[in-house]
C-alpha cells in the first residue's frame, strides 16, 4: 500500500448520535436551539449565509478571534474517561480486558498502538487539517454550511476530531444548532489542555463501534480478533467507516451496509489520489466479519485476582509470556477432556532465574461448570502425597547423613505405632540413596526425615515461603513426609524452583518485581540442591516420554485425590496438579499416570531442548560408594557396626519378678546389631524386633535364666541373670 497522505476532500457527516452539554447555551447561542430543525430551507440558507459572513467578515473575525482565545484561556482540566480495566503480560499484550459496570468494552488507545495507515486514513477521511486547525476548522465549516444551504442536504460535516471528542465526552444531547456550538467550545477547551496526540487518543479510545463496543482497540479485537497494530487495508477502512453510523452499519447485524461503508471509504481515498486501482480492489475483495468474536480470557484466576486486589488500578501488568500462556491453557484444556468426567487440572510455570511466574493455569477450562472451571486450582490446599520427599533428602544431604551413592535399607519398619508401606506393598532391600529417591520408596524417606526431624523441615519449608497447613493443634510430624499435610500447587512451583536455583528460596513474582529484587532465604545448600537435581534426572519417564532431561518428581495422595508432578530443567520449572475440584477420590488417579505425561507434554510446548542443570558446584563429591567416607556409605550402620551387647540387665544381675506364671513382662536394652533382632531365653525364641533395641520377655519362674540376643548377621550378646 501507498502511504497516505492528508486527503483534499471534505470530511463526512457527522453521526447522528447527539453532543454534549456546557458551553455557551446561554445568550445568543439559545436562539437558535429550538427552530433550525424545523425551519424552512430559505430560512436555513438565510442562516448558514449568516454564520459564514460572521466568520468570513473582517471586522468580526477579530472578535470572534478573541471570544475563542477567551474560551481556551478559561478552559478547566481536560475530562478522563473511564476505560476498561486490562491485564497484561511482560510485553504489554493483553491477557484479559474487563468491561465496564455499564457493560461497554472501552480500551484505552494511542495513535502509537494503532497502525499507522489506519491513523493516516482516519485523518484524511475525518479531519484533514487536524494538525493545523485550533480544534475548530472554520472553512471546513463555512464549506459544509455553504453545501447544505445549496442542496438542502447534508453533503460534508465541519466537524473536526477534536469537536467529535467534545461531543462523545458529554452526556447525549439532541442534536441542535446549540449542541453544535457546546462542541465547538468543547474543542476549544480541549485544544488547550491537551496536545494533538492526546486529543487522537482520546478518539481512539471514544469513538463508537456498535453496540456495546467503543474504540478502536475494543473494535478490531471484536471483529477482527487482534489488536489494531496492523490492520489490513479493508480492515482499517472499515474501522474508519464504522464510527459515522455505527448502528446501522455494525457488520453483525448489516454486513452488507457495512461493506458499502467501507468500500465507499476506499472510493473517496482512491479519488483522492491516496490509493491506488490495485489497492481498492484488493481491498474490496477482503470479507467482512459477520460475527463478533470474545474478547481475550488468557489466565482468568489470576487476572481477577489481581483486579480484586487493586481494584482502582486500570492496567495490571503481569510477569505472564502471553503465548506461551495460551498454548498450555489449551494443552491442560485438551488434556483434562481425555481424563475423565468430572476431573481439572492445573498448572504453573516459573522462570528459574528471576523466580517469574510465566504461566498460570488455574483450571482445565475456567468456563466449564461441571469441572468447576471458575476454582482457582493453583491455589487450592491439597494433600502433596511424594513431591515433599526431595526436601527430605536435601535436608539429609546438607546434614551430610547421607550421599546420592549411600546405601539404605528399603525394609519393614515401624515408627511408634506407625508402620508405613511402599505404594506397591513391596520392600527393596538395600538400594542406593539415590534409587530410593527416583522410585519414591517410603520407608527411606520417613528414615531420613525421622534423622532431620519433621519440625526441621516444616521450619525450613515456611522460612522458604511455603504454606503448610495441618490440623488444628497438630505439630509436624513424620507423615508429613508422605504427603500428611496441606500445600498449595503455586508453593510446590517455588520450592522445586528454588532446588533448581542451587537452594535459594524467595517468593515468586506475579506482578513485576520492584527494581531491587528481594534478598532470597536458602532452602538448602547449593551441593544438596545439585544432588537433589542429578537424582532426579533418573527418575524414569512416563510411557512414550525421553527421559534423562528433566528433574522431576510425581505424587498421589492418599485414596487417590490428588495426583502431582514437578519438575524443572536449567531454565523453568513446571508444576502440574491434575484430580477433581471437590476432592473426591478417584480409581486409580496417580501421579505418573495422570499427572506426568502433562508436565513432560508441558516442557515439550515451552522448549524443544531442556536446559541442562549445570556442573557440579564447589564442595560436591562425585565418588561412588566404595570411595565415600566410612559413616556416608550405608545410613544407619553406624550403630549396627557396632559389638553387639547387652545394655539392660547386666550380667550377673538380680531381676525382681513375681510368681512364676504370671506373666509380667521384663526389659532387656540392646547396643549395636543389625536388625531385625531375636531374643532366646534359655535357648528358646521368645521375641524379636523388627526396628527398635528394647525386647520383652517373661520368666519362666524363679532362678538362673539365660538371655541371648541374635542380629541379622549371627552374632550374638548374652547375660545371665537371676529371678527371685
């Protein structure tokens, strides 16, 4: 297209919708209010040829010179119209726009934001001296007064933009020769408080589109679907021709009037010497939109949130990457259609670096009443099931207790009366601490925890950031490791971000951060963090997914409600929770089934290559077990190395006991051994344990009675003692 260039025809009519208020209907201006719409066309010429004598005459020039400069001087602050309220990404594109309480959609606009062959369009068709004229354009005026008095009909208006914004920033009047004079002072006013781009903006923003649509922005999103930054050639001509008759030309109701419109538009601009032949008729040949299209709803929990929370903000910028924000609503979207009735999902991405939320899915469709689409599932209290286990290890690393390459029993063990189980019932035996982390064994972990202490890691996790929610009156404890606690879907995002970061914890960013970013509180050490991430990276991948390339970890909670999966790369980090919104339990809801393929299709959508996690920082050990210090290469042998003996009774004691046959019980306290332990009483099995150093055993009577003690390796610790 050829640029355009100012045109040399006259502007259209005006529209037919009414002016406004203020200005000067007292004095003379009144006289005229009432009967030029129904006076005769001799008295009209009578009038128009008066109007332009006083403009045109010399003598009169000059006062009506100084009545307008009187009018610009007492000019009061230029009015600012209410506008929609707008949730944006990083890059300023819109995720979700709000109407207005009367329900109109009104975006703010600037010429800057607009395509400029639509701005060049709009000045040549509407207002072709606006950069020259003082708000009013007197020979546009005298031009279109002298048409009508010659024709008795409305051939050009002498409105100029700045009148139209007079008009459309007043209360709606009727249209009189009083109400024409009030937009005359109304641009006048203007003129002087603001500047010509400002008065183009408040255009762009104003102007009617029909129905309930003001403005080009809220225009070329409705009908066209994109923002007006760059508009096809009848794109732009149809947004120039709308706002003249926006009613009867809206292209929902009248596409056909709506054509005419336009292509009259290119006519008038090919007749202007501004398009040329080629231009027009492929122009022409562009279709018309025939229905309106929604406006955008890119993460509507999170855009309503922050409304809510500053509700007299109009623009709400948002770390978001808006296109990466549309490809995963749809892939949750897609992916919950295939999971079952009734079940969601939700989702979160962060950007390691600057702990930026760049996603943020808070349901599987937010207009779908039977998944409860409108529930905000990202922050949701839900049960974790595995994904607290990493931390459990992290705390171990940093302690030093344990090494990626030591050794752990996978076997029964009771904790008080608390006897926890794998997922699949089954038992490992000894394995590597790193194996017990990728295949999420249970017992390992509550081992560990029970090593570092629950209050410890609920305390680490909260100075992190994280919310736990427990029972009311309840202290951490060690189910807290399996998932015995509440926590949110953003907060599990934070802390395996903060892994990913080499340990440092901070909250993360939804609204821009403020210039000086916060001072980041470690959650672990940066060696533990990177033997967290390298065990990871071994956890196997879900059916038909490469692994080796992402540290990620799953998790179910128990009966099957919630099903989780974290994992991050060297750039991002991907939270996915997927379950029902109601929580109720659902057969075989797991989180390697249902939750990790959708955090791998997740990565697959963000990036086709996962970022590495980085070299080994300073202080890590890479060695294998055989090369690991003597108290790192197996967790919990320390003790069991030990010589086994007999601690309580001593050898040789005096034990008080009753009458033979009664049947009280009496202690006896083992150091050392490896587990399980048997007890013998004068040769003869009598008890045994599983994962604690006390036994029990009942006398057989007065006298001498010998008691033995068998580890799972054969050796053996004896006492003699004597009952009376």
């Amino acid at each position: 297209m050829s640029p355009l260039r100012p045109a040399s025809s006259s502007a259209p009519p005006e529209p037919a919708p009414p002016g406004g208020p203020g200005g000067w209907r007292q004095g003379w201006s009144a006289r005229w209010s009432g009967g030029w719409r129904h006076a005769s066309r001799p008295a009209r010429i009578a009038a128009v040829a008066t109007l332009a004598l006083m403009l045109g005459g010399g003598a009169l020039v000059a006062g009506v010179s100084g009545r307008l400069a009187a009018i610009a001087k007492a000019a009061p602050d230029a009015p600012q119209p209410q506008v929609s309220r707008e949730v944006v990404d990083r890059d300023g594109r819109l995720l979700r726009p709000f109407a207005l309480p009367d329900g109109r959609w009104r975006l703010a606009a600037d010429a800057g934001a607009v395509d400029p062959r639509f701005i060049a369009m709009l000045l040549a068709y509407e207002d072709r001296r606006f950069e020259a004229h003082g708000g009013i354009d007197l020979r546009a005026m005298a031009r279109a007064s002298w048409q009508m008095a010659t024709s008795g009909r409305v051939i050009s208006g002498g409105s100029t933009l700045s009148m139209q914004v007079a008009r459309l920033l007043a209360p709606p009047r009727p249209r009189t020769f009083a109400a024409k004079l009030d937009q005359m002072r109304g641009a006048l006013e203007l003129e002087a408080r603001l500047s010509k781009a400002e008065i183009l903006g408040l255009y762009l923003t104003l102007a009617p589109y029909g129905g309930n649509i003001e403005g080009v922005r809220a225009a070329a999103l409705t009908y066209f679907g994109k923002e007006p930054a760059r508009l096809t050639l009848g794109e732009a001509a149809l947004l120039g021709a709308l706002p003249q008759a926006p009613e009867a030309r809206r292209p929902d109701r009248s596409p056909l009037a709506a054509r005419r419109a336009r292509d009259r538009v290119l006519d008038r601009l090919a007749a202007a010497g501004l398009l040329s032949a080629d231009e027009v008729r492929l122009a022409r040949a562009e279709g018309v939109p025939q229905l309106r299209r929604p406006m955008p709803q890119l993460a509507p929990h999170l855009a309503e949130a922050q409304v809510a929370a500053r509700p007299g903000q109009t623009r709400h910028p948002l770390t978001l990457d808006g296109p990466l924000q549309a490809r995963l609503e749809a892939l949750v979207r897609e992916r919950a259609a295939t999971l079952g009735r009734g079940l969601s999902a939700a989702l979160v991405v962060v950007d390691n670096d600057s702990a930026e939320v760049r996603a943020y899915v808070g349901s599987a469709d937010f207009e779908d009443r039977a998944r409860a689409g409108a529930v905000d599932l990202v922050r949701a209290v839900r049960s974790p099931g595995s994904t607290l286990k990493p931390f459990i290890y992290a705390l171990a690393f940093e302690d030093g207790l344990v090494h990626p390459d030591s050794l752990i029993e996978d076997t029964p063990a009771r904790f008080g009366a608390w006897r926890p189980e794998n997922f699949d019932r089954s038992f490992q035996g000894t394995l590597s601490v790193r194996k017990a982390l990728q295949l999420s064994l249970n017992v390992p972990a509550v081992r560990l925890l029970d090593a570092v202490g629950p209050d410890r890691m609920a305390a680490r996790l909260r100075q992190a950031g994280a919310r736990l929610e427990l029972p009311a009156g309840a202290a951490p404890a060690l189910p807290m490791g399996l998932g015995g606690v509440g926590i949110r879907l953003i907060d599990l995002a934070m802390l395996y971000s903060a892994l990913a970061r080499g340990g440092g914890a901070g909250g993360l960013s939804v609204p821009p951060p403020p210039p000086a970013s916060p001072r980041r509180t470690p959650l672990v050490g940066e060696v533990a963090a990177w033997y967290v991430g390298q065990s990871l990276l071994g956890t196997p991948a879900p059916e038909n997914a490469l692994g080796g390339r992402i540290a990620f970890k799953t998790g179910t909670s128990y009966g099957y409600r919630d099903a989780w999966s974290v994992g991050y790369d060297g750039r991002r980090t991907v939270a996915v929770w997927v379950g029902r919104p109601d929580g109720q339990a659902v057969a075989g809801l797991a989180g390697r089934t249902a939750a990790a393929p959708l955090l791998f299709d997740a990565f697959a959508r963000i990036t086709r290559t996962p970022a590495g996690l980085g070299p080994a920082p300073r202080g890590a050990l890479v060695a294998g077990n055989a090369r690991l210090p003597p108290p790192q290469r197996h967790f919990g042998r320390t003790r069991q190395e030990e010589a086994m003996a007999v601690i309580f009774p001593p050898d040789g004691a005096r034990v008080a006991g009753e009458e033979a046959g009664s049947g009280e019980a009496l202690a006896l306290k083992v150091s050392g051994g490896a587990f399980p332990l048997t007890l013998l009483l004068d040769g003869r099995p009598v008890a045994r344990a599983e994962d604690r150093r006390t036994l029990f055993w009942t006398p057989r009577g007065r006298g001498f009675s010998r008691l033995t003690v068998i580890d799972r390796a054969g050796a053996t610790a004896s006492v003699t003692v004597r009952v009376e």
